[in-house]
C-alpha cells in the first residue's frame, strides 16, 4: 500500500497560467478581513456520504469524511476519504498535523452521487483542512504534505456539481486561503544553485536546493486566477516608490518582477567557483503606497509568468569561474580542500581526549561486516567505488549525521561530490569516482543491507600521538566476535567525527 516516492530536479515547472491582465478587474471579489477562514477535521464516523461509495473497500482502508456546505443551500456535500492515517516520512512535513495515506478520495454530493477524484490516488493529506465560508459559495482547500510531490487543490460546487477552483494549475503544491478573496500557491522546485557547465545554459540544466515559491491568486467568478506579471527596470521600481534595496544584490544583473497585486520580486544571484546561488528578495507596496516594504528572503528564483521567464541569466553559458569567493586561484588550491569548500564544510572540532563517538562508532562497526584486512592505500576500482556507494551511502544498518542531515536539507538524495566527501572522510584519501557521472544521485531512502549487523562492545588506545592505534572487541548479530587493530588519522574535515581510518585489521 506504500508508495516509493521520486523525487526529480526540476528547473521548473511549465504551466499555462490564466493571467489578470486578460481579465475584466471591474467583476473582482472585494477583499475581505479573512474571518470565514475556517479549519475542517477529517470525520471518521460513519455517515451517509460514506456509505453511497459502492466500491469494495481496499485492504487495510477505512473510510472518512470532510463534510461541508460548499454550495450554501444548507444541505451537506462530503468529500470522502478512503485510506489510514500514516505518518508520510517526509523530513519537513508539519509534523503539528496528523495525515492520511489516501487510496482514493470520492465527491458525494447531497443526492449521494460520488465522482472519482484522481488526483489524489495513492498520496498523503492532512486530516484537518481550511473552509473558505461565503455568502453564495464556499471552498474547501485539501493540502498533503510540503514537498516536491505533496498535493494541493481547491474544491467548490456549481450547480451541482464538483468544481476545481484553479483549473489552470496541477494538482502539485500547497494552496492556502490567506483572505476571503485571496490564495497563495506554492510551487515546489529546485532551483536554488546549479553548477557550472561549460557550453550549456541555466535554463537547459537541472538545479538543486529545495525552492518553496509564493503566488498570489485572487477571486473571479468562482475561480482563482494568477496575478499577471512584467518584467521592469530599476527605474520604473522607483517611480511608485523609494526602496531600500539590500547590498548583496546587484541591481546591474537583478531582475525585477512587478505582479498586479503590488507586488515586487528581486531575483538575484550569487556567483563563485563552484557554481551558481539564486535568491528573490520579496516587497510589497505600504498601503499608503510610500514605500517598497521587504517582507521575505527566499531560496531560488520567482518567474515572470509560470511558463516564462526570459531573465539574461538563465540564457548565459555557465562556464567555471577561474577564482573561488575570496578572489583565491583555484589551481592553488588541492582536490580534497576544492571539495570540503564547494560542500561548505566546517572543520571539526576536537574534544580534549580521544574518544569514539558515535559517528565514527557507526563507521568501525559498519567496516567490522565489510572487511578483514584495509588500508587506505589499497587500489580503488570502479568496483570498489559501486561497493562504497552500497556498503557505506545506501546501508539500513549504517546512519550517521551527514546522512541523516541530507534527509532535511535535500530530501535524501547526494550527489556525486558527497558521495566523494564520505569516502574522503572514510579513507583521508581524496579520490574522484569514475564509475558515476557527474549528474549521478543516490537516494539515501532506497537503502539495503545484509542479514548481519556489529556493535562495538569495548576498545583500548595502544597509542595516541598522530596516528591513533586502537584495539577493538566487536559482537556479531549471528553470534560471532571479532577483534581488530584499527589505525585512526585526524581529519579535520571528516564527518566522521574528524577521523579517517588509515588501516584495519581484524586479528
């Protein structure tokens, strides 16, 4: 019943949005204060609406409701849930929220006729959800999670009938109610950094850095349209009003975004050896229209419209850059300190007296399963480079901090310069993989491992000088025991506590 979920790199995504300047502002909802705002809860009684679905109930399901008044003729609507309520495993959920594992989701109407509401097979929601209540016409907003794939859609009902109240849309990112007349969508994407490639531009390549983008739609005739948007100049910004605007962003190479909603977007751009960081910088006109008001800095770029964006940048030949930030020669500098740099790495910092903490406690055991006799000189193949990736990136049994932190900061995927950073902190040895391509990446959720598993029961310090000699007892899940005498060296950018194993070797 689970479901494996993929995350891909997205540039962005390619929408035919209904712009506002096609539309006629004179029949525009008047915005109100946003008290009708309601919240929702999932009823997992049974009732009538649960019971007009015919269809068999799916193994493990249970079937409940949101109940509403979406047409305000005082006879009840229900939307129908068939599922459990599961936690959805992603890192950055609202974990303030409970959520439900949907099979299938069903429209009853007031006569009990069910619709089929595809979008939302085999994903998650949370159980409690936003009402927008109205004189003539009600909306209810049903959200899943936040992420790349979490799903997001407003509902009301016209004659009748079930209606998608931002058709121009798909069904992917949050839209909340945020009055009685406006919505924000928030389109997911990665677009926060891309790396250099020479010959290719922006636009053709796949970025990184999780983006949680706000658009502002308004009220129209039932529907929820997006804002229509122009690119200008500095100038004309000005013109409506004094900015104060931030001294990392150069106004020569920024682009500005003016939506109909007096909003300004700034996207900006940061530039070093290692590639490129985007951000947009996010003002309002004061309601007396005397000033640029900044209200929010976020990761990634803001298009001009969701199918366009014809920002100089984005077209450039991203070709490497000869200096690193600090304006420092990067042919001085060696392969493994460019790598540390480019994954801003902090140097450990180390305890008055050695110790094995629980990074490097994870990393001997995991190598007490996979060998008998290493040393960090030993060939590197390409198999051996496939074996790495399996044994010490995609292993159940071996977690340690900088896996785990990927879980939040890029949603478990790594790249090929981290998969390389790990080795480096495992061997002190700065090797390139030539077995995966620079694109390659690995999801760290699509783990396995063998059938056995070592703890590390106690140890002694031979020596402690540069090389620490260590002897160590392990227990075996499969009732073995093992010891070996393991030469540890300091490495000041190791995630595993500031030490590489130089040597292993099982007595």
């Amino acid at each position: 019943m689970k479901r494996l979920i993929t995350y891909i790199f997205v540039l962005g995504i390619t929408i035919t949005a209904c712009e506002s300047k096609d539309i006629d502002f004179s029949n525009n909802e008047i915005a109100e204060d946003g008290n009708n705002i309601k919240s929702i809860d999932l009823d997992t009684k049974d009732n009538v609406f649960s019971k007009a679905i015919s269809e068999d109930l799916a193994e493990e399901c249970n079937r409940a409701s949101f109940i509403v008044d979406l047409d305000v003729d005082g006879n009840n609507e229900a939307f129908v849930v068939e599922g459990y309520e599961d936690d959805p495993g992603i890192p950055d959920y609202d974990d303030s929220l409970k959520y439900w594992y949907v099979n299938r989701i069903y429209f009853v109407d007031e006569e009990c006729n069910t619709t089929l509401l595809e979008d939302f097979e085999d994903s998650y929601i949370a159980t409690s959800q936003d009402l927008l209540e109205r004189n003539s016409q009600s909306f209810i907003s049903i959200n899943g999670y936040i992420g790349v794939d979490g799903i997001g859609c407003v509902y009301s009902v016209s004659e009748d009938c079930i209606k998608n109240c931002t058709p121009k849309l798909n069904k992917y990112g949050q839209k909340k109610f945020i009055s009685d007349t406006e919505i924000v969508w928030y389109e997911e994407a990665y677009r926060s950094f891309f790396d250099y490639e020479e010959g290719s531009a922006l636009s053709d390549l796949n970025g990184s850095g999780r983006c949680k983008l706000p658009y502002h739609m308004y009220l129209r005739d039932g529907e929820f349209y997006l804002y229509a948007a122009k690119e200008v100049t500095i100038d004309e910004v000005k013109e409506k009003a004094p900015i104060d605007i931030p001294e990392e962003i150069d106004i020569s190479t920024a682009q500005f975004i003016l939506r109909d909603n007096n909003e300004l977007d700034i996207n900006y751009y940061e530039k070093d050896k290692f590639g490129y960081e985007f951000h947009c910088a996010i003002y309002f006109l004061s309601e007396d229209k005397g000033a640029w008001d900044l209200k929010e800095t976020i990761p990634g770029y803001m298009d001009v419209n969701l199918n366009e964006n014809n920002w100089s940048v984005l077209n450039e030949d991203s070709a490497a850059a000869d200096v690193d930030a600090d304006g420092e020669n990067c042919e001085d500098k060696l392969p493994y300190q460019q790598l540390v740099e480019s994954l801003g790495i902090c140097k450990y910092e180390y305890p008055s007296e050695f110790n094995i903490d629980r990074n490097l406690e994870s990393l001997l055991e995991n190598m007490t399963i996979y060998y008998s006799n290493y040393s960090s000189e030993d060939d590197f193949s390409m198999d051996v480079e496939k074996s790495f990736i399996r044994n010490f990136c995609q292993n159940s049994w071996f977690c340690y901090d900088y896996i785990f932190d990927s879980l939040s900061t890029s949603d478990g995927l790594i790249n090929k310069q981290q998969i390389e950073y790990i080795q480096y902190s495992f061997s002190g040895q700065y090797r390139e993989f030539q077995s995966i391509s620079d694109d390659y990446v690995v999801d760290v959720n699509d783990c396995s491992s063998g059938f056995v598993y070592a703890e590390l029961q106690s140890y002694e310090v031979i020596s402690d000088g540069e090389e620490i000699v260590l002897k160590a007892n392990f227990d075996i899940s499969d009732n073995r025991s093992k010891e070996a005498v393991i030469t540890l060296i300091k490495n000041e950018y190791s995630c595993f506590d500031g030490y590489s194993v130089k040597s292993f070797q099982v007595s």
